[in-house]
C-alpha cells in the first residue's frame, strides 16, 4: 500500500464527512421550523408555555432568518427580548451555521470533480470502501449520547465550540430557551445524523448502481 493511495483514501474520507455533516447540518437548519413545530406539540411543552404556536413561529422565524441570511446583522424577535449576552452567542452561532455553509458548498464543488476523477479512473470501489467508514462515525456520537446522556453531550458541544458563558440563558431576561427545549435540540441532532447517513448512502448507492 503506497502513500499515494493511502493519501487518496484519507482524502476522499475527509472531504465525503465534511460534505455529509454540511449536508447533514444546513438541511436541518432549513427544515427546523417543521421540527420546533412538530416537537413542541407531540411533547405537549407548547401547553405549558405562555404563547401560542403561531407566535412562538413567529419568532422562531425571525431568529431563523437572524441566522441564516448574511446581510440582516440585528436580531430583533418581536415577542422575545434579547439581552445582550445572548445576542452575541446567537452572532456567534450565526457565524457557525455560516462555516457550515461554506464547508458543504466548498466540500460539494471538490466532491463533485472528486468523483468524476474516480468514475474516470475506475474507482467507484474503493471510494465506496471509504464511504462504509465515514458512514460509521456518527456511532461514535450515540455511543456518547448512551454513555453520558445528550445533556452532558450538549453542554460540552458548548464548551468546545463557544469559549464564553453567552450561551448560558436566563428565561427572565431570555424567554426564547423556554422555547428552544432540550427535546427540540434532540430531535435536531437525531435529523442531522440522519440526512447525514442518507446522503452518504445515496452516494454510495450511485456510485455502485452499475
């Protein structure tokens, strides 16, 4: 096994994770009004809270467009305040989304003549190999999920990628965490490893079609 192959291997795997956790993240992102929606109303937390669904949307909406869209740089929730404090982690998470962004475009573009260099070459086997690895790693994520619990993962999800206390929300100052529960964050991950895996079998199952 010569270190051109070995080269190749790694960096097919590098760049097919990269594309699926892009994939996996902004695809959650877009369809997470659906998942807030569904989620506050099959856990009856929507019960307990003191607005309604469709105000609840409302706001989530703005957040959602807060976030995603590059040129709205004030976040501005008509039903929920904003303290400063949290204002800066939904600009740090903003951020984040958009790293997400220009990993699964940037990561699409080389996959793309990646895979037609493969297809030229003969490769489809041994790129498929290489997806049956990548397609593993979100194992390592339940088993984390299973030994510490998603609490645990969560909070240190934050520690990792937030080096602040910013994402410490206070419900008095901050309602809209009563609204973002655990359940719904839950849910979201789940949906990432999901399209995550779906589209990496998709790949491979195009790949091998002949």
């Amino acid at each position: 096994m010569n270190v051109q192959f070995i080269l190749q291997r790694s960096f097919e795997k590098v760049v097919t994770f990269l594309w699926a956790l892009g994939a996996g993240v902004v695809g959650t992102l877009l369809i997470s009004p659906a998942l807030l929606a569904a989620t506050l109303s099959a856990t009856g937390e929507v019960t307990t809270l003191s607005w309604s669904l469709g105000t609840i949307m409302k706001n989530y909406w703005q957040l959602l467009a807060y976030l995603i869209l590059p040129w709205t740089s004030t976040l501005n929730m008509s039903d929920f305040p904003t303290s400063p404090s949290a204002a800066l982690h939904f600009m740090e998470v903003k951020h984040l989304f958009w790293l997400m962004f220009l990993i699964f475009v940037m990561a699409s573009g080389i996959l793309y003549f990646w895979l037609r260099w493969v297809h030229e070459e003969q490769h489809e086997w041994w790129l498929a190999r290489s997806l049956r690895w990548v397609m593993s790693v979100p194992a390592i994520f339940v088993a984390l999920l299973v030994a510490l619990g998603f609490d645990r993962v969560f909070i240190g999800f934050h520690h990792l990628f937030f080096h602040n206390n910013a994402w410490l929300f206070d419900p008095t100052t901050d309602p809209i965490i009563l609204v973002l529960t655990e359940n719904f964050f839950l849910v979201c991950a789940v949906v990432v490893i999901l399209i995550y895996e779906g589209g990496l079998w998709w790949l491979k199952r195009s790949l091998l079609k002949d």
